[in-house]
C-alpha cells in the first residue's frame, strides 16, 4: 500500500521511525514535510498527487468525514501529576470546577477528576461543539466543552502544555481560569488576557474605521474552507459601499499578504485563532467575520451622524 504519513510540529521528529516501521510492513512510505495546524488542515492535496492509497495522520482524532481514506493516529501523552498539588490552594475559594484539556490528555481525564475531587472539588465535564469528540476536550476552534458549562461551574481548570488552547477557551468564558502547565510545573490563572486581547481586538476595530478595500481571506484546508462565510462577507463589505475581493490561499503567508498594498484591511474566514494570534503580523488590521460586523455598524452609525449634522 502507498501511504503518506503526517506529523504535527512535536511529533515530527518521530516521522523517520514510523515510515521505517511501515516499510518493513511492506508498504511504500512518504512523509509529508508541509505544516499542519490539526486535522482540519489534513494533506489531501499532497495525498492525491502521488497517488497514496491512504493518509495517515498522527496527533490529533478525526476532525470531519472527508472524500480520501485518512487513518487517525492519537498520540496520548502521561504529563506528570506531581504538579497538581499546587493547584489546591488557589483553587480554594471555588467549589464546582470545570476540567479542560487536549486530545494528548484526555485518557487523563478520569485520574485528574479523582484527584480534585478527593480535595473537595465537584468536578464537571463539559461536550464540544461538534469538531472535538470527547468530553472535556478542547480544540483551538471548538471550545465547547467549556462555554458550554460556563454557567455551571465557579472557576475553570485546563491541564496540558502551550497557551494556544487554553486561550480560546479562556476567551469565550467569563469563570477564573487556572491553567495547570505540567511539563514546566506552572500553575497560575490566566484572566487578565481576557483584557489584553479584548484591547487589541477594539484597537483593530478602530484602525480599520479607515479602511475602504477589504481583503477576505479563503484558506482551501479541508477543515477551514468556508467560501459561503467568504461570499457574504464580500456582500456586505460591498453593500456598505466599500471594496472587498477574496483572497485564496492554503496557508496564509503575512509577508505576501503585505505585499498587497491595495488592502487597507483583512478579513479572516479561515481557523478562527489567524485573527486573534496572528493579528499583529500584518501591516493592515487582521479582523474576525464578528469584528467586521462591528467596523460596519460604526462606519453606518458615523455616516448617519454626518448626514444629521
């Protein structure tokens, strides 16, 4: 069988060792060496080009049905428990917490649940939106398994490595949330980036007050395509009397973005993290669909005023 293998970022320095693996199976073996940000970013193009009979994807589950053979490789990883202790003591004050974490611990799930609530915490799961499969388990774009037990819990508390997931999370609640960082043995509430990214997000809702040609970015991964989103987008840039063209691309790069000197303005239909992480790689205000929304509805209402004056 021809199979093309693909790692995410961490788990590339593995691929080498499992190709071998394959091989000796008796298979023909290709690594894909392009970039992936998750299973909604699977290399289907790379897949159909040299006629692989499946793709196997590695560190992450199934994302959605998709029209090739894709064969889903999780990768559990055991982060040290030893850190939770720590947690106690902040976590005082709240009785009910929910319990948040990536696909690499959710096996984790159970032994990080027993542990609180051996301390005298009522523990609550929560169930993504539909992207993410398993209880508890958060993705950068599905963070369901948290907003949706928002009302139900008093704090919040994520266990795995990295920023990028608790972030969203913290971002689309309003509970403390404690994020456990196990392989650095860190442990600290991260709510004041709730007003830091709420900042800069109305920074850039005021800078593209200006703009008058809007450039609307269309990924074609197979998770993050949305050209419906993109069209209508475009329909209602342009019924405000504005310019807008949609942009294509796999993954966006900033630096060619830049080059497009005509744009005062993007717009991001791709993963929902390009225009809150990567909002400061571009010279132009890098906006969500909703913060789009808002530059729209105080151009009218200050348009309104000008003609009333």
């Amino acid at each position: 069988m021809r199979l093309l293998l693909q790692f995410p970022e961490g788990l590339k320095q593995y691929a080498l060792t499992y190709a071998k693996k394959l091989e000796a199976q008796g298979n023909e073996v290709f690594l894909s060496a392009s970039p992936t940000f998750g299973a909604c970013d699977l290399a289907l193009d790379e897949a159909r080009s040299i006629g692989a009979d499946k793709l196997i994807h590695f560190g992450h589950a199934e994302f959605q049905k998709v029209d090739f053979d894709v064969e889903y490789v999780e990768y559990n990883v055991d982060a040290p428990l030893g850190v939770l202790k720590e947690a106690i003591p902040l976590l005082t004050p709240y009785k009910t917490i929910g319990l948040v974490t990536t696909i690499q611990h959710v096996h984790q799930l159970q032994a990080l649940r027993g542990f609180f609530e051996e301390n005298g915490k009522e523990v609550v799961l929560g169930r993504p939106y539909g992207f993410a499969k398993k209880e508890g388990q958060i993705l950068g774009c599905d963070v369901g398994s948290a907003s949706t037990i928002d009302r139900k819990v008093d704090a919040f508390v994520y266990f795995g490595g990295g920023m990028f997931h608790p972030l969203g999370a913290l971002l689309n609640t309003t509970k403390p949330f404690l994020a456990i960082e196990p392989f650095a043995n860190k442990v600290e509430f991260i709510d004041y980036y709730r007003k830091v990214y709420r900042g800069r997000s109305k920074g850039k809702i005021l800078r593209a007050l200006k703009a008058k040609r809007f450039g609307i970015l269309l990924t074609t991964k197979n998770g993050q395509h949305n050209e419906a989103l993109a069209k209508i987008i475009k329909e209602r840039v342009e019924k405000a009397g504005l310019e807008a063209q949609i942009l294509v691309a796999n993954t966006f790069d900033f630096t060619s973005l830049d080059n497009m000197l005509e744009f005062d303005a993007f717009v991001n239909t791709a993963c929902p993290r390009i225009a809150i992480d990567d909002a400061g790689r571009t010279r132009a205000p890098l906006l969500s669909a909703n913060e789009l929304m808002d530059v729209l509805r105080m151009k009218s209402e200050m348009l309104q005023q000008r003609q009333q004056s």
